[in-house]
C-alpha cells in the first residue's frame, strides 16, 4: 500500500457505506432476509410448529417427487431415443450438419415441451 493514501472520505464513499450498514443492520435482525423473507414470513417460518412442519413437507413430497419422477423418466427415454435417431438416420433425413445435432441434443427438453 501506498504511505500517500487519504484517510478522508468523499461524500459518495459515506452514502456508499451508510447504505452498506443499513444492509448489515437488516441482516443481523432478519437472518432469511438473503432469501427474500419479510420479518413477518420470518417469525412465521421460525415460530411454525414442528408436527405440522413435517405434516406439510409430507404432503408436499407426496405430491411433487412422483411428478418429478416421471419427468425424470421422459428425460431418459428422450436421450436415448434421439440417439437412436441419429444412428438410424435422422441427420441425412432433415438435412442436419454435426453442429445442428448438438443443438438439438442440448435443447431437447424445449422440443418435448413445445410440440
């Protein structure tokens, strides 16, 4: 470091570190602020009873992990099926060069979901 460097502060540098304070004084009163959270959801989230924490996460995982299950699944099929194309002869059929191929390889899932 240079022995010639100022210890005085412009105008714009204490706005700067005032708002940086701010933000300290939220965090340390509001430890879910990072996520999004009000202070309200927090004490809410914080203040939630366990048996029905668990109850809810249940019904949650009940609903979601058979869905995400199936996508999972049509994923897989879809990889190995657009592989089998190419080897049976997709890219002469539509005219595709290697470069069209990987496109079509890494965008897949838009394919499925648009047509």
């Amino acid at each position: 470091m240079s022995k010639h460097m100022s210890t005085q502060h412009d105008g714009g540098s204490s706005t700067s570190i005032s708002k940086d304070l701010e933000k300290v004084n939220v965090y340390e009163h509001n430890k879910y602020a990072g996520m999004g959270l009000t202070h309200e959801e927090t004490d809410f989230y914080e203040n939630f009873p366990e048996d029905q924490r668990k109850a809810m996460i249940r019904k949650v995982d009940l609903r979601l992990v058979p869905v995400l299950a199936v996508l999972y699944l049509f994923s897989h099929i879809d990889r190995a099926n657009i592989g089998n194309a190419k080897i049976e002869g997709m890219m002469e059929d539509l005219g595709m060069s290697g470069i069209q191929y990987n496109i079509v390889y890494v965008h897949r899932i838009d394919l499925i979901f648009v047509s």
